[in-house]
C-alpha cells in the first residue's frame, strides 16, 4: 500500500469589483481545475475588498492553515492596487521597488509605446524576502513570500503566471475521481446511497442536483485516492442504478 | 445632510463541487447583485467543502463580524448535505425535524410522483429557534437562524429564496456608482487617478484593467452613498481623460 500525501491550499481573490458584482471572478474555477490536476487539494476560498486589514486577516489565517496560498488581484499601477503593500504587512517585512522588478519593468517598456510612469514604477514595489513570478504577458511580475503566491486578477496574466509556478509545485497524492449522470433526483437515491457512502469509507461521495426543464436529476461523483477503493464504490453505484431503473 | 447608514453582508458558499473546479459557483455573482441594489455592502465571500468544522468556523467569524450571512448549498436530501447539522452545531442548538416544515414537504410530494422518503425527510431538520424561508420551485424550505440566512445552491432555488427573504432586508443608504470607459491603460492614467482620489476622499474610486486584442483598456468605477461627491469625481475624471485623450 503506497503511502499517501496530501497538499492542501487556499485562494484569496482580491477586489471591490467581486464583491459589488461588477466583475464576475474567473480565477477561481480556473485554480481550482489547476489544482486539481496538480494533486493538490483546495480546501477554502476567500473574496475580500481592497481593504489592507481584510487582506492582512485573510492571508494570516490562510497562510496558517494551508499549505500552498494563491492570490488573485490588486497587484497593478492605480491607487486602488493595494495587494502588495498588504502581503508586506502581513509578514511584517518592509517593502519598496526591488532591483529586478525595476530591470524587468524597464525592459519591458522600453519595447512598448508606453512610458515607465510612477504608477507603473508602483509595480516593482515588492516585499523583502520575496522571489518574483514572471509575468509573460505584460511584464509587471507577481511574487511569492514563504508559501503565499501573489498574483494578477486579469485572467489571462493569473493564468501565465500560474503556469509559471507549476514547475515549483510538490503535489500530492492525485485525488482520483469519476463522474456517473444519474436521471433520478437526489431524494430518489438518497437513500442507498448514503448506505453505500457508509460502506465506502475510503471514497467521498457527491451528490450534485441539476434542475433541468422543471425535474430534478443528478450528478454522482466519487473521489477516491485509492483505484480499488474507487472502482468498488462505482459498481455499487451502477448497480443501485439499475435497481432503480427496474422498480 | 442626510445620515448614513451602512449594512453590511457576508456569503458562505459551501460544496466540495466549487472547490475541485467541478461545478463553477454562479450563486456569489448574482447575491452580489442583488445586495447592491438593496444598498447592501457584501464585504467578504468564503467558499468551504462539506467539512462541519469548516462550516461551524466559517460561519461564526462571519456572523460575528457583518450584519447579515447568506449561505448557498448543501441542505439537500442526500448524505454530503451537512449544511443544517453544521449550522446547529455553529450556533450551538439542538436540530430535529420541524412540524411546519414536515407539513410543507408533505403537501409538496402529494403533488409529485414521488415519495417523502427518509433521505427527503432530512430536508425538514431545521435548527431550533430558526424561521422558514419558502422554496416556491421544490418544496424543501431554507432558514434563517439570527443574522444567517441558509439557502439552497441549485441557482434558480438559490434566486426564489432571496426573492423570499428580499422583503424582510433592511437595506443602507444606497451606494452610488457610474462607471466609464477609458482607452488607457492603468500605467497611464495612475498618477492623475490617484490625485483625483486623494482630493475626493468621500468617494472610492476603482479602477480595473481589461486585456483585449493585445492592449490594455481600463474601466473607471467612481461611488459614494452623496450624490454630489459622486458628480464632482466625475467631472475631475472627464476632465483627466480629455487631456489625456490631447497629449
């Protein structure tokens, strides 16, 4: 029996915008799809505005509790871009412009139209002790302090600087899972299905309605990080299935 | 000059299916919308798997911290439904099955082809001390126990059950917003929008980047709960982009 290894983690989406349903979040499906992959568990997602003491809370609490944390927001050049400055006092670190953000920035601008602004100089201002995450699409980088991955809100620059990180990602036992379409609503299986939960311990068992053309149907999905356990659970699945199908 | 009042709100949106990347959670957008038409800050959202630990900790720090909670999911018939137990266990009263929602199930399912099965009976376990909110699609009721509002997390359930409770929400004074598009980039408009925000410290002013077609476009977002203070920010914006728009 192999030994099993679990890597959890946490994300914080920062930003008035989600709140006030102004923008609709896209990062956290693509993180959590990620992570999946990865063989790492997300276990708890936070929003917050861009207030610092809620992202100080936030992150201080996640940090603690998890072992991987993934920011999303508030790392660009306006006054509304706070991100940063709050993850320094979070750790309690000073923060200023770091010399290799600078060159990247300058870089970066120097092949563009654009000028390298005061505001856009706010970009490079990183929390001592800090490693940068390249940012492929627009030059400015995120960062990463002890196990904190800070990162931008526009989707497509959270998801280059996610593929950036990847490389340095441990994950761990890869969470098994497969998915069964089941045409009875949850109150219809309910019940033999909790007795098979019960007798399936080491599977997590979903049961996920879906309200389609005025009926309830439902969406089984069993999690497993061991095959045999997994399989064992399915065919006692399929099996009620059938029973059912029958009556 | 008129007084402010501010009222503030929390969401919990509970399920391992929003956590693996499995579902994509449509629940935090909409209640954020609809909290900000009923003059309502949604100040922080926290998403948490089925785990009565991680529901128990989740919703006591923010029922302690905001004026109104709004949980989504998890008070279903089948086994991973905990949501109710765990609520009971937050707050620490005992949880049984509740007449009125007993009676409310039976009505329901006389109307069906279904049976109230054991599993569809456990959607009538309601905490004591807790009120009904009415499910006008599938019977199953929610319930509000003090400031935290449990609802179910199938998204048109999830709407019927806010248009149920809307009535009962005593909102803040509104917040104020307009919003304008501006073709520059935030590198650009950084310095000056800051300036704007200093010199107008009764209004918040976001400023949230969008990536298209290569090139950076920013959206402005100006608000305030004074209607004056609002228009006067306008204009200074107006002003910057119109010199801006000359250089």
């Amino acid at each position: 029996m192999k030994s099993i290894k679990i890597v959890t983690a946490a994300m914080l989406a920062i930003g008035d915008e989600l709140l006030s349903g102004r923008t609709k979040d896209k990062n956290i499906a693509y993180l959590a799809d990620f992570l999946t992959v990865h063989g790492i568990d997300l276990k708890e997602v936070r929003i917050v505005a861009d207030e610092q003491s809620a992202i100080v809370a936030a992150v201080n609490a996640l940090r603690q509790s998890y072992d991987l944390v993934f920011t999303s927001g508030g790392i660009g050049p306006t006054h509304d871009d706070i991100t940063a400055g709050a993850i320094a006092a979070a750790f309690e670190v000073p923060i200023d412009h770091d010399p290799k953000a600078v060159e990247i920035l300058e870089k970066y601008y120097m092949g563009t139209d654009y000028e390298l602004t005061p505001a856009r100089m706010r970009m490079a201002r990183i929390p001592e002790g800090a490693s940068l995450i390249a940012n492929s699409i627009s030059g400015a980088p995120g960062f990463k302090l002890e196990n904190v991955h800070v990162m931008a809100g526009v989707p497509p620059i959270f998801q280059a600087m996610l593929a950036e990180v990847s490389p340095t990602l441990a994950g761990g036992t890869k969470m098994l899972s497969e998915a069964i379409d089941c045409p009875f609503g949850e109150g219809t299986i309910g019940d033999p299905l909790a007795e098979i939960q019960k007798q399936n311990p080491e599977t997590a068992i979903g049961s996920y309605p879906r309200r389609e053309g005025g009926r309830f149907t439902t969406q089984l999905v069993v999690k497993s990080r061991n095959v045999k356990a997994l399989d064992k659970a399915m065919g006692e699945i399929r099996n009620m299935l059938d029973k059912l199908a029958k009556q």
